[in-house]
C-alpha cells in the first residue's frame, strides 16, 4: 500500500476514530508523511460496525 | 413529553392480567405458568404453583365446585371448559404421601391467635406461620378441617392438613374452648369460629387489646371464600403488624371483592388446535388450555416479534432509555424500528397506539441529542433535495384566478415512475377548470426522523402555497402524504387520487388497458394496501372499484394494510427489521404471475425489489404501466425529480432516459466511470449515491490523494459526506501517455472500474 500523494509506503499506526462523543481506536495503515489512512472493508463492515452499533445505544 | 407521561400510552393494556378462570377463582392462582409446566410435564413444579394459592390442594381440589369452568373461554367458545382440577388432581396425585418442604423463616416476634381450625382458619394460621410468626390455634374439637356437608371423610382432611404443616411451625391448641378473648395472648387474632359460631362481638373492648379480623362461614362466606378470606386476613395482619401501631384495639374488615371475567378475553381471536401427538410426560388436557392473553398487537407487530416485548414493557423500557446520562439506551433499537404503521393500533382491542409512543419517543430522543445523526440522514438530505430549488415548484395553470383543484404527487411517485406523475396530471386536468401542482416533500421525513420543528417548516411551506393557489381541493397520489397533510393541515380538503378519479370518471376517458397485453379480466390483481392507508378506507375501496372497472380481477376484496418497511425510515437502524418487513409483504406474491397492485410508491419499489410483479395502480388505471418494471437506482431517483420540475415548468422532456444523457454531458470530456450493476445494488442497499462515488474518484484523480495498492493494482479513495465516509476501490485502464504514468493520475479517455464501495459511521483522525 503506497499513499499516491507523498509516494511513500503506508505503515501500521493506532489510529483514533470519533463516533457521538465517544472515541474508539484500532490499528490502520497510514502514509507516514501525510497521514492519509485506510480502512480496508472488513474493519469497516466488522469492528468498526460492531462498536458503530453499541455506541448507537450509549 | 414528561417521562412519565409514557407509561400512559400503555395503561389500558390488559396483557398478563388474570385470565377468565382466574379471575373467577377466589384462590387465584397463575393459571398460565401452571399450565405452561404442566404442558411440559413438570408436575413438581406445577404443584409448587398451586400448593402456594391453594395452600391445601389435596383438600382443596376435592371441595372446590369448578367456578373457572363456568367462565373458561374455551366454554365460551363451545368447546368444553378446561378441566383445570383434573390437571391440579395430577399434580396432587404426583405428591401424594410426601411431606412439604419446610419454610426456613426468620422468626418474628409479634405473636398471633387463631380461633377455629376449618379451613379458613387454618389457611390464615398457615399463611401467618410461613410468613414467620408463632400462631397458636385454639379448637374446640378434636379434628382440624372443619366440618363439609357432602360427606368428605374428617379424619382424612384432618390428616392431609396434619401433614401440610410439617413445612411450618404452628401450635394446636385442641379440645379448647374460647370463652372471652381476655384468655388469649396474642397481638392479633383471627376469629373464624364457622357458621353459627362465637363472634366475640359483646365483649368489653379492654378484653382484647391488639388486631382483630373474623371471617370464613362466620361471615356467611361459602368454603373456597372462606379460605380465601383466611389468606387475606394473614396478609392483612402481617401488613398491619410491619407498621407501626399504637397499642388498643383494632378491629379489621377483610374486603371481599367481586370476581368477575373480564369479557376482553372473550372477544379475542385464539387458536384452539391442540398437537397431534401430546410430548411424552405432557398433560393432554392442559394442551387444550390456550394460556388465553392478548397478543393482537405483537401478532402484527415484526418490532414487539423481535424484541420479544409487549406495550408495557415498550413504555418502561423507553423511560429508561430516555433519562438524562443513561449509558445504556436499551430502546434505541425499538424507537428507531417502528413504522409507524399503525396496525398494532388496529389490532388493540383498547386502540392503544404504540406507533404515536414510538414516535413521540424517537423525537425526544432526537431533541435529547442522544441519536446518531446517521439513522436518518440520507432521508433528511433526500428531503431537502426535494424541498430545494432543483426539485420544488408551485405550478398555477391561470395565475390570476384561484386554482380549483391541487395536485400534490408526493415526492417519492415522481422519483420512481417520473413519467407517471405527468400523465396522472394530465388526466386530472380532465376534470378541472384550473389545475395547479406542487412538487414538494409532505414532511413526513423529517417526522420519522424526530425532527418536529423542521416538520412544523414544511407545514408552513406547504400551507402558503396552498393560500397562493387560492386554497384548492388538495388531491394526493401518495397514501403517506395524504396521511400526514391530513392531520397537519385540517383546514385542508384533501382527497386521495383514486377517491377524486372515482368521482371523475372523465379522467380515464374508457382507458381500461392492462398494460401487460393480457386481456384485462384474466389479469390477477392482488391489491397492495398501504399501512399510511389505514386511517383512509374509502381510498382502498376506491383503488378496488377503480382497477374493477378496467378489467383486473382482485383477489383481495377486503383491504389489508401493512407497512412494506418504508415506514419510519427504519431502515439505516435496522435493516434486518425493514427486510423482515418488506419480506413479510412480498411473501406470497413473489415469484407468481399476479400482479401486485400498489398505490403506494414505496411499496410498489421494495416489492419490485424482492420480485414481485409490483405496479403502481396509476400506471395501470392509465394504461402505462409495465411488466416487473425495476426501480431506479437512488442517483436515478433525485435526477427524476430534477426532470420533474422542468417537464412542469415546460423547460423539458420527460423520461428517466433523459437523466442518463442529462449525466453523462454533467461529466462531459472526463473520463468514464464504470460501475458494475451488482456494485450499484450494494450502493442502493447502502445508500451510497453514484454521484459520491463519482466524486471521491474525481476528486482523488485531481488531487493525487488516494492510496496504489500494488498488489491487486488498484487505487483507494476515501471521503467524509455528512455523517459517512465512504471509501471506493477502482482501478484504472489505459493510461497511454507516459506523462500520465509519471504523474500517476488517469489520462482523460482512460477508463475507471469501481470494483468496491463501503462505508462507516466512525470518523477517522487523520493528518499527520
Ligand atoms: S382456556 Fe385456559 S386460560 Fe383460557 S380461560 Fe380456559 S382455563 Fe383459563
Ligand atoms: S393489543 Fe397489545 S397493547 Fe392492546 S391490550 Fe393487547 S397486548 Fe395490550
Ligand atoms: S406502529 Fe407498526 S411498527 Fe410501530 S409498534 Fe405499531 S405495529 Fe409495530
Ligand atoms: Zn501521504
């Protein structure tokens, strides 16, 4: 995975996701100069999904 | 609204209160566990249920006369009241000779006195007993049990009640003559001294200083009261002694209330099969008991089905979830599931309305700032398209006169079947000195939603406009629409379209054409009755007569509303409930050869979606309408309306192939984007909209800002619209200029497949 911008390699981070005043973080690839993130469909659909739910009813 | 106000909606709900052969038994006992275990076959734990009301059921079960046969609704029915003593003799029999289990109770310091070991007596000696007090029981015999007319045998029910009491501690003070209560020491006593017996009225009140109560045969009470009296006096005197009292004493009237069925249970609908073949320790006349309760409402309801929840537990659960700070709303899904379709008011034999509960909830829920501003935002943007410059327009035929008639379409009919609202104008101008349109949103959206202020800004809208036109007859083509307008604006005459073409028969001019070429009356019509329609049966008997008369032959005379999971706009909260739904609706009409008539825009779309031959009955009263026609995919549906407005301002042709050209000069030069169909359909699913999809790759081609995957040698892009980011996977084909290789980006010519599109509600902190 390579971040077309800045033409450099996308290296794992913790990244922090925001959702109704709660925060919730998972380890994504991001471009390590522009920060630029992605998240594959499985995080989406899964985890993500799962905590979107929960979050829904806090 | 205050919370506690919601209980309200549920008041009159009548669920799990004491079935017709309960209510009429003075021992009252929960009918429906008992026989839901012995259904199963677990007798000891049945017994358990009986022994706690009927406290000697041995001798219980032989004396009672069966009163809860008399008002069983199976009886009632016709069919032969449950024999509700044989299935207790069941148990009986089952426990024979055992000894109770005893009570391990904290012992209590006030002291009780019973005088009289019948049967009244002794239940209240028992009850006192179990509840922890030492009791002594004075009787002047030598047998307890009292005494019975039909010549049940005193040694035995003197034995069967010995035996009972092993489970508590109690005296028996036998073969003791009461002469005064002075002789009694005691902080309350029970006077059940039978019929004839001493009341102990004449005495000196100084004789006795604590709580007194008489009752059983004494007070002309028959056996089964006189037993219930007993229970009633322990509860009585175990309530009496927890509070604080002053010394002297207090005499105590045991209320003996009337018992009566509540005739609700009889007029509901039951299902009196009994199975085949009884399961292996089941009894089988506790099969043939219907554990009678009132479902009607959870019986139509997919929501209360999925949740497993009756109305008062909705309102209690709906109180919690709405309290300020909570952190856990365990409503939410509920509030956000319902329709709105009101058939579980229907249903209701006391009319309660758990659709208004609902609603009234999700908007405080709204307001509360606690809702996820995703449940509803696709539907609001969608609205707010339909309410903008592009898609709204007020059209006068004669502006200097007022308009006669107001056709307002709704928005949804010009999305789906844009050419039908033309031709439905058309023909309602048959029948009009001066027409006028309104191509606008009703605002029932933003009331899904919760959103009441924006709610009360379209009404407002919506009646200028009616006041420039000149206050015409308001004519709908949408169900939901005319549903909404009604209660909003009663100063209004609104009709629906069938109603006011039925009064204008020059508005189908002798068109009776099936659309499908059969030769309309061997044509199958189910008609596909609206939920919004419910309040509004003239207009379901209108589409009838209407369809009737060109030449369909309907195979449901008789309207059946449901919600095809429209409704509410449930759907981004909880797709699985709006399928279940939507499924529910298509269910038999699926895959068949008869066409399903609706005159709702939105259910004539969700059962095109699920494959069923679904039209909309304007297009078949008009003659257009066509075979399995698909709906248009949503990008399609907001173009429509853009048409819409222009064909009525008479800037345009219609059609929906006018869109596509419409698009593909919007994109003029740039290069092609394809999406695959099947993509377009989890687009749709996920109201994902191409033009977003569009964007993010035009916006990542311009700007370089995507991600190269080398390994499957495709590019990723990803965008924040409103409360979703939506990420899109495409690759790029035929980049031939080496310039364009350098620079990484597409060449203007190249083509773009989009082979993925996803999205979620979490925003992601990027940046550095
Ligand atoms: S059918 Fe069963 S629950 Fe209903 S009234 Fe008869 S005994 Fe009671
Ligand atoms: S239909 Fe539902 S709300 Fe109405 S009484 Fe029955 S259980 Fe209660
Ligand atoms: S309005 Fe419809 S969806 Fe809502 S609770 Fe009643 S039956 Fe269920
Ligand atoms: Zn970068």
């Amino acid at each position: 995975m390579k971040c077309c911008k800045c033409n450099v390699e996308m290296v794992e981070k913790k990244t922090t996701f925001d959702y109704l005043g709660h925060e919730a973080s998972y380890p994504v690839l991001r471009c390590p100069v522009c920060g630029q993130a992605y998240v594959p469909e499985e995080l989406a659909a899964g985890k993500i999904a799962d905590v979107e739910k929960l979050l829904e009813e806090k | 609204m205050e919370l506690a106000e919601y209980s309200v909606f549920s008041d009159r709900c009548f669920r799990d209160t004491p079935p017709p052969c309960a209510a009429v038994c003075p021992l009252a006992y929960d009918v429906r566990e008992f026989i839901r275990l012995m259904q199963k076959g677990s007798v000891r734990s049945a017994y358990k249920i009986i022994r706690n009301s009927l406290i000697f059921p041995s001798v219980i079960t032989k004396i009672c006369p069966g009163t809860c046969q008399n008002a069983c609704v199976r009886g009632r029915i016709g069919d032969g009241s449950v024999d509700l003593r044989s299935l207790e003799q069941i148990c009986v029999d089952k426990m024979a000779g055992k000894d109770p289990e005893r009570y391990n109770i904290p012992r209590k310091q006030n002291r009780a006195a019973v005088i009289g070991a019948g049967l009244s007596g002794l239940a209240c000696a028992y009850r006192l007993a179990s509840f922890g007090y030492p009791v002594t029981v004075y009787e002047r015999d030598s047998l307890i049990g009292g005494r019975f007319e039909d010549g049940i045998d005193r040694q035995w029910v003197h034995d069967e009640i010995t035996r009972e009491f092993k489970a508590v501690k109690c005296d028996f003070s036998m073969e003791t003559e009461i002469g005064s209560l002075a002789d009694i020491s005691a902080e309350a006593v029970y006077i059940a001294t039978g019929k004839d017996g001493v009341p102990f009225r004449d005495e000196a009140s100084g004789a006795f200083s604590g709580i007194l109560l008489r009752g059983g045969a004494l007070t002309g009470a028959d056996t089964m009261e006189s037993v219930r009296m007993g229970l009633s006096a322990a509860e009585a005197i175990n309530n009496r002694l927890l509070t604080s009292r002053e010394a002297g004493r207090e005499e105590l009237e045991i209320a003996v209330p009337e018992r009566s069925a509540d005739r609700r249970y009889y007029d509901l609908s039951y299902d009196l099969g009994v199975p085949e073949e009884i399961p292996e320790k089941g009894a089988a006349e506790a099969f043939r008991c219907m554990r009678c309760n009132c479902s009607a409402c959870y019986d139509v309801c997919p929501l209360m089905e999925k949740h497993r929840q009756y109305p008062k537990k909705i309102t209690s659960e709906i109180i919690v979830t709405l309290k300020p700070n909570k952190s856990k709303r365990t409503a939410v899904r509920m509030l956000m599931g319902c329709t709105e379709c009101g058939a579980c008011r229907e249903a209701c034999p006391e009319k309660i309305d758990m659709g208004k509960c609902l609603q009234e909830a999700r908007s405080d829920f709204y307001e509360s700032g606690a809702m996820s501003p995703a449940f509803h935002d696709y539907w609001l943007q969608d609205m707010a398209f339909c309410e903008s410059e592009e898609a709204r327009i007020l059209q006068i035929g004669d502006e200097s006169r007022p308009a006669d008639v107001l056709f307002f379409p709704g928005c949804q009919l010009s999305a789906s079947l844009p050419e039908y609202t033309a031709a439905a104008y058309g023909a309602l101008k048959k029948a009009c000195d001066n027409p006028a349109m309104l191509l606008a949103c009703c605002g029932v959206p933003a009331k899904w939603a919760g959103h009441r202020q924006e709610y009360e800004e379209i009404r407002k809208q919506i009646t200028a406009d009616w006041e420039r036109a000149g206050r015409p007859t308001v004519v709908t083509a949408c169900p939901s629409c005319l549903e909404s307008m009604k209660t909003l604006h009663p100063d209004m005459k609104i009709l629906s379209y069938y109603r006011f073409m039925e009064q204008h028969p020059e508005m189908s001019g002798g068109k009776n054409l099936s659309g499908s070429g059969k030769a309309a009356g061997s044509v199958k019509v189910k008609v596909i009755d609206p939920c919004s329609g419910v309040s509004e049966p003239e207009m379901a008997s209108s589409v009838r007569k209407l369809l009737t008369d060109a030449g369909y032959d309907i195979i449901n005379p008789e309207p059946e509303f449901a919600c095809c999971g429209f409704g509410g706009h449930i759907y981004n909260a909880v797709p699985a409930l709006h399928d279940t739904f939507a499924a529910r609706r298509t269910e038999d009409i699926e895959d068949t050869d008869v066409i399903a008539a609706a005159y709702c825009a939105n259910c004539r779309d969700i059962l095109a979606y699920r494959g069923a031959d679904a039209r909309h009955v304007i297009g078949m009263l008009l003659g257009i309408s066509e075979e399995r026609r698909r709906p248009p995919e949503l990008s399609i549906r907001r173009e429509n309306r853009r048409i819409a407005k222009k064909d009525l301002a008479g800037e345009n042709a219609s059609g929906s192939e006018e869109a596509q050209t419409e698009k593909t000069e919007k994109q003029g030069g740039m290069t092609e984007i394809r999406i695959p169909e099947k993509l377009i359909d989890k687009m749709d699913r996920e109201l994902i909209l191409r033009e977003q999809a569009e964007e993010i790759i035009r916006d990542a081609e311009a700007s370089g800002n995507k991600i190269f995957d080398e390994k499957d040698n495709r590019y990723i892009a990803h965008r924040k619209f409103g409360t979703v980011t939506i990420w899109v996977v495409y690759t790029v084909e035929n980049t031939v200029s080496a310039a364009a290789e350098l620079s990484g980006k597409a060449d203007p010519g190249s083509v773009i497949t989009v082979e993925n599109v996803y999205c979620h509600r979490m925003e992601i902190r990027e940046g550095p």
